[in-house]
C-alpha cells in the first residue's frame, strides 16, 4: 500500500507540468504522507500508520481510539 493514507484514503493524482512556453507534460502530485507511531492506551500497545497531515489533524481532533475502531469496522487490519 504506497503512497496512500490509511486513515483518508488519499493517493496521488495525476495533472500536468505547464512550461513557461506552455507546453503540458503529464506529472504526479504525491499526497504529504508521514509515517507516525501512536501509542494506543486503551489497547496497551504502539500502533504505526501511513497517515497524511490532514489525518494527523483528524486524529488530534477526533482522538486516535475513535478513528482506529472505525478503520477497523471498515475492514482495515491495526
């Protein structure tokens, strides 16, 4: 699974490189991925996830608990 967030879901996508001629050629905008480890307290246990910095946000808001349970109701394996 690279280059995509586990908790948004996010990847890259594609567009294009505009020269000061204006000629396009195709390139890819890479979503800001960090790997961050958590230590999960209701579980006892360090928990590491590929996460963009806008889910870096989400879980700070949210709390880590909240969004592994639903990761993990949709099917994803912490």
């Amino acid at each position: 699974m690279a280059r995509v967030c586990q908790v948004t879901g996010k990847k890259p996508i594609t567009g294009n490189k505009v020269s000061h001629s204006n000629i396009k050629t195709k390139r890819r905008f890479l979503p800001n991925l960090q790997t961050k480890r958590y230590f999960l307290a209701e579980e006892d246990k360090w928990v590491t996830l590929k996460v963009s910095t806008e889910a870096i946000r989400t879980i700070n808001k949210n709390g880590l608990y909240s969004v592994v349970k639903e990761l993990r109701s949709a099917g994803v394996k912490i």
